[in-house]
C-alpha cells in the first residue's frame, strides 16, 4: 500500500481527492477487498474492491496468503468517447 500511495503522490494527477483522501479510500478499499476475498464463494479465487480512480485485487495462490494487485483506474477528460456510445448518440 505505501508503494501505491508513493506512486498516487508521484504520478497521479485527481482532482477528485488529495493524496491524504487517497490513502483513506486505499485502506477502506483494501478492507472491502479482504472481507469480498474472505467471504468468496468456493469456486471463486479473487476479491475485488473499487471506486473511480482505484481497483484492489486479492487473488488466491497455492500459498497460504494471497497476492495483491493495486490498479490505478486511469481516465483522461479528453479521452474519445467509445464507439457504443458515439453510436448511440447518434440514434
């Protein structure tokens, strides 16, 4: 997580929250990813927790702790729309 908070300060640019709401939100969504993974049904391997600019991943391994992957939900104001959506519209 202090990787993923160093990174956020470094290189994410969000008007939507500070660095220090960042961390808040991490923490919350690592809980939410750890109870979604401890209470997975028994044929799923992950847990999974996000919001708009985060996404948190417990995936099971053989061993007894799962890996972790932290994504940062990337999204620009200036991205095109999708061709559903540009289609769509048009309608």
């Amino acid at each position: 997580m202090e990787e993923a908070i160093k990174a956020y300060d470094m290189f994410i640019v969000c008007i939507d929250k500070t660095p220090d709401k960042f961390e808040e939100s991490l923490v919350s969504l690592m809980q939410k990813a750890i109870k979604a993974y401890e209470t997975r049904g028994p044929n799923l391997r992950h847990g999974i927790a996000l919001d708009r600019q985060v996404t948190i991943i417990l995936s099971q391994t053989e061993e007894e702790r799962p890996l972790c992957g932290i994504y940062f939900n990337l999204h620009s104001p200036y991205q095109k729309q999708s061709a559903v959506k540009a289609t769509s519209a048009t309608k």
